[in-house]
C-alpha cells in the first residue's frame, strides 16, 4: 500500500513538476529516465560511460538490508535509441549501508563509498568484462569527520575528489571539500573550499570539469535558491579557494529539489529533483537534446573575510603607590602598578532568516529567570556577559508565523552576528524537536529540559489553533528493524501524549515511526546513531 502510495505521489509530482518545467523551458520537455526510477528516492546518478548510468537508491526491499537499507548502488543502460533500460540492482558494488558511487579513478576503477558492514570509507573496485572486482579501500585520513549527507564525486581527469558533509570548518551545515590524490591509494585530508562556494546552508552533490574548472554543486542558501537547485561556481586561479561567485543554472531550476548532476556528454545532463526538500528523488533529463545554457562569464567572488586578528590588548590604567611602609615619615619609596581595564563589550547582534527564502525576518528574544519570562525586542541591546551571570542556558527566538528556535549560549557569537534559520509554519515544513530526550531503550520521556521543550511547543500549537502536525519517530539502525519502528512508534506518541496533556487537541496530532530507515547520518559511528535518534514534526498539508 505504502508503495502505491509513494509511486501515485511521484507520479503526480513529476507530471507536475514535467509541466511546470516545460512551461518555463519553452518546450524543453523534462523526463522521468523511466526504468530507472522507482517509488523509492533514486539520487547520486553518476555516468561512467559505455552507456551506463550508476546510482544510489534508499529502502528498496531488493537492497541489500532490505527495505531499511540507506541507499545501494544500481545501474541502467540507455539503449541506442535512447531508451533507458529497467534498473539493476548491483550487490557487487553494495552493502547494507548507505553506498554511493564516486566514479571513475581510471578507466578500470570505480570508487565508492561504504558505511556498511565492516566497511566504512571509500574502496576502489577493479573492472572485468562486466563485473566489478573489491580490489582495496583507499586512504583519505579526515573523511570520517565528515557527517550528515555525505555526497561526492571524482573530478574528470581522476585527480581530485569533491565531497560534500558537515565538518569542524564547516559555515553551517554540509560544505563542500576537496581531497587531492598523493599516491595509487593515498589522498589527502579533505579540505573546505572557502566562503565563495559554502554557506550557512547546505551545499552538496559536487561535481567538478577539470576541462572547464567548472563547479556544479546544490544549494538552498545562494541567491535564488528554491529549495535546493544547482548552482555553477569557476575556479579562478591556484588553489581550491578561489571561486567566483556561483551562478544559478537556471535552465533546470524548478519548484522542486535539485541535488545532484552528471553529465553524458557536453550536451546531454540527468539530474535528480523532487517536490519538495522531504519527497522522493527522481532521475530526470531532456526528453530530446538540447542546447545546454551554461553561463559563459563568471564574476570574482567578494573575498572571504579574513581570519581575525589578535586582539589588541586591553587598556591599562597606570597608578603610583607607596613601597610598604607607605606610612613613614618623609617621602616613601613608590612603584608603578598596571592594572588592565576590561575592554567595553558589545550587544549581541543577530541575523535572522526565513530558512527557505533567505529573507529577514522580524523576531523578540525571550529568555526564564526563575518563573519569570523576560521578552525583548530585536533593538534591545542585550550583552552575552549579562545572560551569562544569569547562569542561562539559552535563549528563545520568536518570529509570527515561525515555529520558535531556543539558542544554546555557547551558540551566541560576540565578534559577528549570530545567525538564527527561522521555519515557517506552513504546509510540509519539517523541524527536528531538540533537547527532547528520552530513557534508554524506552518511550519514557526524559529530563525537565525535555519537558520545558514540549510544554512550550504546546504553547505555540496553542496559539496556532488551526495547524495540523505530524510526529515522526526515528531510531538509529542497530537491533532488530520491527523493534525499532515500533519503539520510534511509541516515542512519537508520548511526545503527542504529552502535548495532549497540555491542552493540545488530539485531532490536531497524527504520529509516524520509522525505526531506521531514514538517517540523516552515519551509522557507523556513535556520533551519527545518536543524530539518528531523533522526534521530527512535518506540518500536514
């Protein structure tokens, strides 16, 4: 049922978004790659020549791990016709982790990424007629910093890898990183390709033409993101941090999600869109060729800001007084003593903006002192030493028609402005419920901050009387897969019971578990599973 479901809904959508392409391409019909889609998300297409096409499908049951499984590797020829041919599936090339093909090294090997089994990182296969070999993993010391959605491909010529994830350096979420080849199977640490590409947003899916030294990558936070569309950066010098500024690539924007590229040829492109950030991906090209309008002139990119410098050392104050005994007769001996003055402090500044549409939005802060609830408007000038010696934790942003975003302390900049992604209460609008915690193993609600957390959720609902939400529940993927939907089952309706309590409608609150299957990071490590472990809220259409 629930793939009938999803295949009416893909279908309905990609008819959708085939029109809403077609009307704005002036008949540069956009296609569905048939055979090669399915109800399930279908992403990271890499071409690797001899008519085939490789790429990663998440929770098909025919996976590997069956229908829990992140993501294996399939393949779909296109005939000499143009016909693409119904998927395969590749177990040679997966495991029951998340995997996903990098491309080619050489003509003979195929890199790809594991984090399945006892295979974490990224392995090269060796070519046989049809088959590809496990020949070795290779080297690349860093890459297991790298969480969230990790993405990435080998740049034309072999040489480099660009890869996509969330790590140390990173300005937000994922950033875009490149690693150069030192030996057969030696790379180096990967490293953030600087301001003018990455943003505070998510950029992703990297593809890079060594020939052109154009960048092809997806992004929800540059100028003209819808979503997240594909954005062409040019390399503009040495280095892998001088790029101009990103040009959307307008000609397969659209109303939907566009995350990854590949090209055929220089004039045939497949990538991957969906309705919206949550939806299911498909494999979509040109139904006939067309002139691809890539932009032929590219602008220098402001320079990113440079690193701060030291800080000047504070003020002294300078004072005489008299060596002991001070109170001897006649003139006593005196010293000099400094004593340094503490430097004046600014207010906190803050930037805050519609998460989607990047625009400012007006906010109040307001933060507990004992049973007392302090407000301020955005003017008021408040200092981080005040909040601070107030022994808060954190401080809540509110926004109309936004759901609330509390701000750990340790989070609030002092030397630049704090930067705040505000969601909208609106249809298909998904958040993570944060500080929500619950008793290892169980559904029990957990802590007084989980508790502070939901009653002032409750609040908000409230006050929104009219909104509708939809409790997802996820575990992380260890144990056994119908223990784990049940278990993200039942943590999803205690937060729903709790709420309840609260006085919110019953009617207004549906729930959903998904155990496992839908990570939103490694799990391989206990760092991921713990962000897998996760209560979402997607407002209902």
């Amino acid at each position: 049922m629930r793939d009938l479901k999803n295949v009416f809904q893909k279908a309905s959508g990609a008819m959708l978004l085939a029109f809403c392409i077609s009307f704005n391409l002036q008949a540069q019909k956009v296609v569905s790659l048939s055979g090669a889609n399915s109800p399930q998300d279908d992403m990271n297409p890499v071409w690797i020549g001899d008519n085939t096409l490789l790429f990663t499908r998440a929770f098909h049951p025919d996976n590997i791990g069956g229908v829990t499984d992140p993501g294996d590797i399939w393949m779909t020829k296109k005939s000499e016709s143009g016909q693409w041919q119904e998927a395969v599936h590749r177990a040679d090339l997966s495991t029951d982790g998340y995997d996903f093909s990098l491309g080619l090294e050489d003509y003979l090997t195929l890199l790809v990424y594991h984090t399945g089994g006892k295979r974490f990182g990224i392995y090269q296969y060796s070519k046989f007629g049809t088959d590809w070999n496990f020949l070795r993993q290779v080297s690349m010391v860093g890459l297991e910093e790298l969480s969230g959605q990790v993405t990435g491909r080998v740049g034309s010529g072999g040489n480099v890898i660009f890869l996509s994830g969330k790590g140390k350096d990173s300005k937000g979420n994922e950033d875009i990183y490149v690693s150069e080849k030192l030996g057969p199977i030696e790379w180096s640490k990967p490293v953030n390709i600087g301001a003018s590409v990455n943003t505070i947003g998510q950029e992703m899916s990297p593809y890079y033409d060594n020939k052109s030294g154009e960048l092809y990558f997806s992004s929800n936070m540059h100028e003209g993101a819808e979503g997240k569309d594909i954005f062409i950066a040019k390399r503009m010098g040495e280095g892998w941090n001088n790029w101009s500024k990103p040009e959307l690539w307008q000609q397969i924007s659209s109303p939907g999600s566009e995350v990854s590229i590949t090209f055929i040829n220089e004039e045939e492109v497949v990538w991957t869109s969906t309705q919206n950030s949550d939806g299911f991906a498909d494999l979509l090209t040109f139904e006939t060729v067309v002139p691809l309008e890539i932009p032929e002139e590219f602008v220098a990119a402001a320079p990113e800001p440079l690193a701060p410098l030291e800080k000047p050392a504070k003020p002294k104050k300078v004072s005489i007084v008299p060596i002991y005994p001070s109170s001897a007769v006649g003139f006593p001996e005196v010293k000099m003593v400094e004593e340094e003055l503490e430097a004046e402090e600014n207010p906190i500044s803050w930037f805050v903006v519609d998460a989607k549409n990047k625009t400012m939005v007006p906010f109040s802060i307001s933060y507990k002192l004992g049973d007392a609830t302090i407000s301020k408007n955005a003017s008021d000038s408040l200092k981080l030493s005040e909040l601070a010696a107030s022994e808060l934790k954190e401080v809540k942003i509110s926004a109309e028609g936004y759901f609330p975003k509390s701000v750990l302390l340790s989070d609030i900049k002092t030397g630049e402005p704090t930067v705040v992604l505000m969601t909208k209460a609106e249809s298909g609008s998904m958040i993570l419920l944060e500080n929500v915690n619950f008793k290892r193993g169980t559904a029990e609600l957990e802590g007084e901050d989980t508790k502070a957390s939901l009653t002032e959720l409750a609040g908000f609902l409230l006050e929104n009387p009219s909104m509708k939400l939809r409790i997802h529940g996820h575990t992380d993927s260890s144990g056994d897969p119908g223990l784990n939907k049940a278990l993200s089952l039942d943590r999803a309706g205690s937060v729903r019971d709790f709420l309840i309590e609260q006085g919110v409608p019953f009617e207004s609150l549906r729930i959903s578990g998904w155990g496992g299957t839908r990570p939103t990071a490694s799990n391989a490590t206990e760092t991921g599973r713990s962000k897998n472990r996760r209560v979402e809220l997607e407002v209902e259409r």
